[in-house]
C-alpha cells in the first residue's frame, strides 16, 4: 500500500487546475441563466427549446455521475479527467459553432454532461492524491469555492459578452482553458486505476433511475408534481411527475439490492465505512446545489418586473449567504450536540472504563465534544498516558459517537430539503408580464 501524498512543490499549480476544471462545470448554465433569449435568436429556437437544454445536461450529468467515477477507478483518475476534458472540449467548441437547437442538445446537453460526468469524480480523488491529510480542507474548500465564483461570475461575463460580443466566445473560451488544463495536466499526481470491472447491470440501474429522477424533478414546475398542470401532459389522470419518481424510485432500489448481492461488506455507515461511503451523497448534493444555484437567478428575477431586478438581486444574494452562515452554523451544532451526548453517554455506561476517567471525562466533556478522528485521539490519549484497554475502549465510544453525530446532521439536512419541497409550488412559472400560453 502506498504512503499518503507529501505536500507537492507544485501544490498551486495542481489546485489551479482542479479548480479550473470545478469551475468549468458550473461556468455553462449560469452563462446561459443571462443569455437564453439571444441564444434562442441565434439558434432559431425558443426559451423553451433553450430550457430543455439546460434541463437535458443536467440530466445527463447526474445520472451518469455514479458510471463515471467506476471508469475513473478503471481508467485512472488522471486518465478519466484527461479523457472528460477533452470530451467537454469538443462539446464546447460544438456548442460554440451550433447553428441550430439539434447541434446545440449534441455540444452541450450531450457531450458536455457526458466530459463533467466523467470530470466531476476525478477532481475529487486527485485533491486527496496530490495534498497531504492536513492540507485536502482547504483544497476541498478552494475548489468547491471555484464552482460557486462561476455561479456569481457566470451571469457577469454571459451579459458582457453578449452585449458586446457573442455568447458563442464564452464556449471557445472554454476550449482554450481545457487546452492548457491539458498542457500541465502531467504535473498532477495520478490515482493508479485498479483492476475491477464495470458492472454493466449496475450502471444501468443507476442510470435509469437517477435519470428518471432528476428528469421528473426538473419538469416538476411545468407539468406540476401530482395533478397535472393545464395544458400538461397526464398519464392515468396525474402527472407525469409522480410516474417518474415512482419508477426511479423503483429502479434506484433495484439497484441497491444488486450492488447488496454483489458485495459482502454493505454501501451505509456503520464502523467499518471509510471515507468513499459519501463520496456518492456529496456528488449528488453537489449537483443539487449546482442545479439551484443554475436557476436561482432566472426565478428570482423572473418573479418581479425588470425595473425592479437590482433590488431581487441584492435580496436573493443576502438570503443566499445568510441561508449558508445559519445552515453550516445550525447543523454543525446538531452534529456536536449529538456527538457530545453520545460520548457522554457511553464512557458513562462502559465498564472498561475505570470510575476515575469516567468522573473525570463527564466533567471535562459536558461543554462539547471535539470531533476527532480515531488517529487523532489515539495519540491524544497516549500523550496523556493513558493505558491501552482504556485507550481502546474512548476510542471505540468516540467512533460509534461520530456515526450518531453525522446520522443527526445528515437527517436534519434532508428533513429541511424535503420541507423546502413543499413551497416550491409558490415559485414562479413565467416571467412577470409574459402573457399566458
């Protein structure tokens, strides 16, 4: 087994790249949030057709986010972000010469979904290989900050260049940063790829179901959730929403009870879970933010006239950084509350730890719970010398403590996305002053 990565020389140039390329995946939609009008003109289409792009590289993006990181493991990260890149390349500059709403679905919604699908996971395996534990934070936070820049950058630079110039310059454009990302891309260092095999059943399953998914929720505010919208499409007298999620759903299952007959060891968390246990959770709330941070604009503007638009935008960017501060601050106090009730409770109920430490530890701990890793408490305790049955014993309370903490705070995240659900009713279905169809 090989050592974990020191810190590279050429740390910042890595970074650099990985970064690039997360903000390569975001920079699309939040350009064309700001230009769909000029694009439909340009194309000969209509916001619609424009739309069901943006809606169709979502859906390829998301359901073959899970096949593209087993190829990733097969082909090598390096390799598969290489590959995905030049896959988006191509679909870029596709897009960039698309002279009609067909060739524009081939560029974008088709070859661009299939390069970040492929793209998305690498990034995320080379952070760990190319920066030392103490320094994947911060690199996990740069780049994830890089996504968000192009969501804020993304409307700016769309308006600019399509006043002054041409939507179509922003997709060269993005040919030309995937060239140089290819021009350095040997400096990054590499996760060999392994010798397993795609499960073509598995990838099928997951592609269907997370497409019927993410394909029923997309069109949720056209065709409506249960009852079908007027004018809308209905199968058996209700939506096609609610088909859709069904049978994802359906499908989605049938795909966990197959990856459950392929392996022995099970894909929740539980002691011997490592870090790839929510690699496949934080894609998928990662490409949920992506998809809201892509629209919010469109309805947030679209909810008030123009004349009004500075002010909408100034009260969805306060809410937008608000909703973060209390969000990361309310969870965090969940999983820290949980994690310090757990540990409490069990030094108090384990016999195999000796009276003194548990007086001594109720007393110290009762104001909160750091969370450490079982490395890092482990060797705080033999600092402090403390025997090894004792040792063993903190250390497996604070592993089946941790489990709790994260169950609570993950419950609670989507408890409250399932409560944000419920008002996506009021959101606007067309612009102000748009005259009904």
């Amino acid at each position: 087994m090989s050592s974990q990565p020191e810190v590279r020389s050429g740390s910042t140039l890595v970074l650099a790249v990985l970064a690039s390329g997360q903000f390569l995946m975001t920079l699309d939609s939040s350009v064309m949030n700001v230009s769909m009008a000029t694009v439909a003109q340009d194309v000969g289409t209509t916001i619609t057709g424009i739309q069901t792009a943006i809606t169709l590289y979502t859906l390829v993006m998301a359901s073959l986010m899970i096949t593209g990181g087993k190829v990733g493991t097969i082909l090598g990260r390096r390799r598969a972000f290489g590959v995905g890149l030049v896959i988006y390349g191509i679909g870029s500059f596709t897009t960039g010469l698309a002279p009609n709403l067909a060739v524009l679905l081939v560029g974008w919604s088709l070859l661009e979904g299939i390069g970040a699908a492929l793209i998305m996971p690498a990034i995320v395996s080379l952070v760990a290989a190319n920066f030392a534990p103490e320094r994947r934070s911060a690199a996990y936070g740069l780049v994830a900050a890089a996504g968000a820049s192009a969501v804020a950058v993304g409307p700016l630079l769309g308006g600019a260049v399509t006043t002054f110039a041409s939507w179509r310059y922003v997709f060269f454009g993005e040919v030309v940063l995937v060239v140089l990302i290819l021009l350095v891309l040997r400096r990054i260092e590499d996760v060999p790829p392994h010798r397993v095999h795609l499960d073509l059943v598995g990838s099928a399953l997951s592609v269907l179901g997370l497409g019927s998914v993410v394909y029923g929720v997309l069109r949720s505010s056209e065709w409506g959730w249960v009852r079908a919208e007027p004018g809308a499409p209905a199968v058996l007298g209700l939506s096609p929403v609610i088909w859709l999620l069904v049978a994802g759903s359906l499908v989605l299952y049938a795909f966990m009870r197959w990856q459950s007959a392929l392996v022995s060891k099970g894909r929740g968390m539980d002691p011997g879970a490592d870090a790839a246990v929510v690699s496949i959770p934080m894609l998928l709330m990662g490409l949920g933010l992506g998809a809201l941070a892509s629209q919010l604009g469109a309805i947030t503007v679209s909810s008030v006239p123009d004349s009004q638009s500075a002010e909408v935008g100034g009260v969805q960017n306060t809410a937008t950084n608000l909703g973060a501060s209390l969000g990361t601050a309310l969870i965090g106090s969940i999983l820290i509350a949980t994690l310090t009730t757990s540990v409490v409770a069990g030094i108090e109920d384990n016999s195999d730890i000796p009276p003194s430490v548990q007086q001594q530890a109720t007393t110290e701990l009762a104001s909160g719970v750091p969370f450490l890793s079982t490395t890092q408490l482990r060797a705080g305790l033999d600092e402090a010398g403390v025997d090894p049955s004792t040792t063993e014993a903190l250390v497996a309370v604070n592993a089946d403590a941790r489990l709790e903490g994260l169950r609570a705070a993950f419950a609670v995240t989507a408890l409250l996305a399932i409560a944000a659900l419920f008002g996506t009713g009021r959101l606007p279905r067309r612009s102000v002053g748009t005259p009904p169809p």
